[in-house]
C-alpha cells in the first residue's frame, strides 16, 4: 500500500495477491474497499492492483478538473512507475470509462480490458440516468452526508472537508458529452463487457458496444472458429449498483483473463 507521484497527482495503490497483474478501478464516489467482496476471488489467481482515483478514496483532489482521459493518463503512469510492461485493466462505471480510455491512449500497456457497467458514449445511459448524473453537485453531496459512501470517505480521505467538492467536479464531468465508439471499434486488445441484466444501460447499447468490438455479426461456427476476440456477458438478478460486488463478476472476469485468444486466420 503506497502511493505514487504522477501526473502531479499522489496515486494511492494497493498490491494484493500473486500473479499476472490486474488494476482495478472503482466507480464514482468509491474507493478500491468497492471491490472488497470480490478482492479473495481475484487474488486466488491474479496480483491485483487497486488504485483510487482523483478525488476518491486516499487519492487528495487536485487543481484540474475531473477528466476520463486524464484520469487514464494517471494509470499508464502508474504502470510506468511500477514498471509493468503490461497489465489487464477491470474497472467499474465511472472506473470503467477510465479503463477505456487507458486502453486508448495506453494500448501498449493494457493487455485485456474488463469494463463493468460502463457506457462508450453518454447517451448510451437511460434518460433518468443521465438526469440524475446532470443534477449532481456540491448541495446533493451534502445530503448525501452520513451514508456509507461518505462515512468511508471521511475515515480515508486526506481531506475530507473536499466531499462537496467531490460531487461537484463529478457532476461536471458527467455532464460532458462524449462518443468513443470510432476509438472503440479501432481497439486491437480483447474486451469483456459485463453488465447486469437490470443495468442503469438498456440493452440495445450493450448489444451496439460489442458489436463495435467485432461480436454479434455472425455465427461462430461448430467448432469456434469465428469467435471473436472480444466477450459479453449480461449477469442476471443484478443491477448497476451491486454487480461490482456480486460473486458472478469475478466468475465471468476470470476465465476471459486467462484464455488463449485465437489468432487470426
């Protein structure tokens, strides 16, 4: 547990387990105790490397907005510092628009990506979604005192007088718009998607994401042979909000860590 300086920003990090490396990235107003129920799954069979985001958990806000593209920035950096050629990248909701953007702008350092509950544009949200994340900012941070969110925020934070502030530059990041779907089908690593089937993203997007990743246009044949590279799984009884602790997730995440890849023909 350390933290690493970069891109002007003290990244809080924890090591766990043994293995191939795997960052995980939390969703807004969290910290890496998110991933907490499904942490001993992981670890069994991958060293996992938990980071907390600007502004969230042990990682003190900085004097830049909050950005996906910066915020990825901060993980090839940390990559960097840690010197891992390579790593695989699981991140949740608002984490999971950091993995993507990681991949992105860092493709020689993702090897396969896991985005959980994360949308490539923003309309890829329900309209109640998107009017819930417009509304966000600094007066529903303070209702949102005394809830398990911010009581854990006040116990880590470095500052936790900044929890207003938390929700205000999140909100403003929320309302940006954005589209990624040209850099999406551009990407050359295999991708699992992972939602619940009562996500906060219909399931016409879910559908349109993997199909920007090469799957659904065709039959993979007896023997597998067209698979593509990339996978989709929609969990059932879930929601946006407790997939990221659901025993399903890492059932799903792991066997697409670890295997092969067919090469093309």
């Amino acid at each position: 547990m350390s933290y690493a300086d970069v891109n002007g920003v003290r990244l809080w990090y924890e090591f766990h387990g043994t293995g191939r490396p795997l960052v995980l990235l939390h969703g807004g107003y969290g910290s890496v105790e998110m991933f907490a129920p499904i942490l001993p799954a992981l670890t069994a069979r991958r060293q996992v490397i938990a980071v907390d985001l600007q502004g969230h958990g042990r990682t003190a806000d900085v004097d830049r907005p909050l950005r996906y593209e910066s915020m990825a920035d901060d993980i090839g950096a940390l990559l960097r510092h840690l010197d891992l050629p390579e790593a695989d990248v699981l991140g949740y909701s608002l984490g999971g628009g950091v993995a993507l953007r990681t991949a992105i702008q860092h493709p020689d350092r993702v090897r396969r990506l896991v985005l959980v509950s994360t949308a490539f544009r923003r309309g890829g949200w329900y309209p109640e979604v998107l009017a819930a994340m417009a509304a966000q900012d600094e007066r529903v941070g303070e209702q949102m005192r005394g809830t398990p969110p911010h009581e854990l925020y006040e116990k880590v934070a470095p500052r936790p007088q900044d929890w207003p502030r938390l929700w205000a530059k999140t909100g403003e990041l929320l309302r940006r718009d954005y589209d990624w779907s040209a850099e999406v089908a551009a990407l050359a690593l295999p991708v699992l998607l992972v939602f619940a089937d009562a996500d906060s993203i219909p399931v016409s997007h879910m559908a349109e994401f993997y199909g920007l990743l090469g799957g659904g246009h065709r039959d993979a044949g007896w023997d597998g042979s067209d698979r593509p590279a990339s996978r989709l799984a929609v969990l059932p009884g879930l929601t946006h909000y407790d997939i990221v602790g659901s025993p399903a997730l890492p059932a799903a995440a792991l066997p697409f860590l670890t295997h092969e890849v067919r090469a093309p023909a």
